[in-house]
C-alpha cells in the first residue's frame, strides 16, 4: 500500500498496488510545474488509487493537449497527472508518505533538461542546509 498527501495535509490517497517504475522526467513542463530540474514520477494503476480526503481542495491544470497536473489548491503540491482515458496515472513522489526504496529506472525528456543540472555530475552532499 502506498500513500501521499500535500504539504499542506489537506489532500491524501492511497494506492493499492506496489510500487511501479521510477522515472525522473526533464521536459519543461515539469520543470516548470515544479521549479525544479526534473519531477520524479511513478505509474499507478488508476483502479487502485483512492482518495483518503481533500478531493476538493484539488485545482487542476492541462498543460497539454489531453494531460491533467492535479494540485492542492492550499499548499500547491503537485499531487499526481493524468490522462483521463489512460489505465495509469502519474504519482508525483515529493508528496509520496510512504518510503519507497527501489531506485529510480532512468531520466526522460533529457533533450528538455535545464541546462544547470547535469545527472552525471556527483557533487558533495549534506544531511541539512549547510552549504554557503
């Protein structure tokens, strides 16, 4: 079972199906969507995704012909897209609660990306803000 909710709280679900491949999306789009170099997502079977509450508080966004981006109207989050006649929908994992530990299958839309992130590159990491 996973779950997710927005940052705010107000908006949460559950999926009833392990989880699917991970991809990091680059388009533009998402990258605009999410200020952001990429969106990390997740394909969902639509029949096992379910609303815990917060249905309402959802805005909504076709930024392309066809495809939806689902946000809390509160917080902003980015909750999950679709395409309403497809059989899966897109779990955007920065509102995903429960941890998942498989890793991410590859990067999508690279012609897209930002030219300031380069996945390739290793850089030095911190557990909290302390770069200055």
């Amino acid at each position: 079972m996973l779950t997710g909710s927005c940052l705010w709280g107000a908006v949460a679900y559950e999926v009833d199906a392990p989880p699917g491949p991970i991809v990091h999306c680059h388009c533009r789009t998402c990258r605009k969507a999410h200020g952001a170099a990429f969106s990390s997502v997740m394909a969902v079977p639509r029949e096992a995704f379910r609303w815990l509450r917060g249905e309402a508080d959802l805005g909504e966004f076709e930024s392309s012909p066809g495809k939806f981006r689902r946000f809390c109207r509160n917080c902003g989050s980015q909750v999950f897209a679709e395409r309403p006649a497809r059989s899966q929908i897109l779990l955007r994992l920065g509102c995903l609660d429960t941890p998942v530990t498989m890793r991410a299958e590859g990067h999508i839309w690279r012609s897209d990306a930002a030219s300031w992130y380069d996945p390739k590159q290793i850089l030095p990491e911190a557990s909290e803000a302390s770069f200055k």
